[in-house]
C-alpha cells in the first residue's frame, strides 16, 4: 500500500510513514523523512559552552530562549545554584539565608555554649548583630539563653512620660508612659477633650 506525502508531493510505500492510531489507514501524512527535517529546523541544536565546568556541549535553540542552555549536566546545575547564585539571595541581608549559611558550614548546634546543656532545643545566635558570613560570628545557645543574650544585647533609650514627665528607661523609642495610670489619665482627658 502507498500514500501521498503532503509535504514533499511523493507518493511512497505506507512504511516510509510514522504510525499514529488516530489516522483512518494508522499512519500520519507527512512521510519520516520530512517529519525529520521538520524536527531539525525547529529543535536547531547550538554548541555553547558550560558555565561551571568549560565543557562544549549542544543545547536546542527552544531551551536557550527559555533562559536554560547554560550548563553541560543536572550535576553542573547544582554545584553552581547555591547561596549568591540563588535568584532570592541577599548575601549579609536576608535572615533566612544567612541561617542556612551557618547551618551548611557547621550543622546543626546540638548543645548550648552558655550554661553547656545538651538538653532542648538549641540555635545558631549572631554574636555582632551584623550577621557576618563568618563562622567566628556565630555561637551556640540554647532558647533561654539566646533570648537572655539579644535582651542584654538589645539598646535602651530613655524616654520621657508625657503626662507626669518621669524619665523611663525602656527598649521602644514609641512609648510614651511611664505606667499603665499615666497611660489611662492620658487617655481619658484625651477623650474628655480636657488638658491634663
């Protein structure tokens, strides 16, 4: 049996045509031949160089404009997508990242450098507050005592009270009072649209 092609206009044996179960004779209408050069124009293949390694290899031309093509291997891929290689990295900014950091160099922290228990859960504390990317930065502690750490660490501003001018020392430039009656004396002449 023989079938015309309909890209090239030759008529050849029903075996020079790709098998496709939805067609009426089970074969498709452009012969294997065409179909090949059709696929070569639009998988263009270009050799490029691979950005971790060096290494030539050849990529499609679809790939290249989706913004791949650009390593050898799933291998090379990985070893170069990592932390300043990674689209959301902010190095020395983003919390987050600056943890991971700390955890891929020293692990996980298993005891607490301040009081020495191993017991409870334990984190990675920046000692600077400038969260360096240096792993002398950085100490083991404990929740208590990182919290008690950042506390001490923490600045504190004197502040004055607005209604009975008493100097309060206190970690929120914001506060305005000195306790909870200045506060609600304060409020309720507000309210009262009286001066206190």
């Amino acid at each position: 049996m023989e079938k015309k092609c309909f890209k090239c206009g030759k008529i050849k044996k029903l075996d020079e045509f790709y098998k496709h179960p939805q067609m009426p004779d089970g074969h498709i209408n452009k012969c294997k031949e065409c179909t090949k050069k059709d696929n070569k124009i639009s998988n263009g293949k270009e050799n490029r160089k691979c950005k971790l390694c060096g290494k030539n290899f050849n990529t499609t031309i679809t790939e290249i404009k989706k913004g791949g093509g650009k390593f050898c291997s799933r291998e090379c891929w990985y070893k170069w997508n990592k932390e300043e290689n990674v689209y959301n990295w902010k190095e020395n900014k983003n919390y987050n990242n600056i943890h991971k950091w700390i955890r891929s160099k020293l692990g996980k922290p298993k005891y607490c450098e301040h009081c020495k228990t191993t017991k409870g859960t334990f984190h990675w504390s920046n000692i600077s507050g400038k969260y360096l990317k240096d792993v002398t930065d950085w100490q083991r502690l404990c929740v208590k005592c990182h919290s008690k750490y950042d506390i001490e660490k923490k600045n504190f501003f004197i502040v004055k009270c607005v209604v009975c001018g008493k100097n309060i020392k206190t970690k929120s430039k914001k506060r305005k009072f000195c306790s909870g009656s200045c506060s609600s004396t304060y409020y309720r002449y507000k309210n009262n649209k009286t001066k206190i």
